[in-house]
C-alpha cells in the first residue's frame, strides 16, 4: 500500500475557510466566547444584562458585540430605544460542521497512517 498524499482540508479550501475564519477569530477571545456562551444560556440580552456581576465596560462589551457581529455570529435588535443582542444559532452551527469535518479528515489520516505502520 502506498501512502498517498492528499491535500489538507480537501473539502474546506479557498472560499470556504476564508468564509469561516472571521467566525473562529472572533471566538477566539476569551470576552466574546463568554458573551456568546451567555446569549446562549439566556436568550436575547441587553448590554446592561452582559456586562451584569463582570469587569467589562459597557463600551467594551460593544465592541466585541460588534466585532461577533461582523462574523455572523450575533445580531442586535432594537427595542424601542433599547438595543438588544440575540445569538446567531445558525453561524455557530456552520462553524460546528467545518470543524467535524476537519475531525473526519484527521480521523481518516491518522488510519492511513496505521495502516501503513502496521505494514
């Protein structure tokens, strides 16, 4: 059996890892992953309510809603003059599949490899 190379993310390339990178880079912060863990356990919430028992300046908390925003991943809605936050369930889903999808390529490398080290 040879040991055939195929390239990396075979079915992930170009567009399709450009289109998700700004998703995997705005959950990279620490701040926004525990925003969007929030808006996960609570629904659609203020800025008040976010940054509620924490640190964070409201201003900062907009910024990284803003930038979740950017990436698909949050969207506001404006409530008479109150501007709420809600979760973007389907942008976290995407991002879900693409990374499975790395796992199934990993999975399958790594029993080639077996394989041939087993030979």
């Amino acid at each position: 059996m040879s040991l055939r190379r195929e390239p990396p993310l075979r079915r992930l390339k170009g567009p399709a890892l450009r289109e998700y990178a700004p998703t995997f880079a705005a959950l990279g912060d620490e701040t926004r992953l525990h925003l969007v863990a929030a808006m996960c356990v609570g629904g659609t919430m203020s800025i008040t309510q976010l940054t509620a028992g924490t640190a964070i300046t409201r201003q900062a908390v907009t910024r990284h809603l803003q930038i979740l925003a950017d990436a698909g991943l949050v969207r506001d809605v404006k409530l008479g003059r109150e501007r709420l936050w809600a979760l973007e369930p389907t942008r976290l889903e995407q991002a879900r599949h693409s990374l499975d999808m790395i796992a199934q390529q990993w999975d399958h490398a790594l029993m080639r490899l077996k394989a041939t080290l087993e030979q």
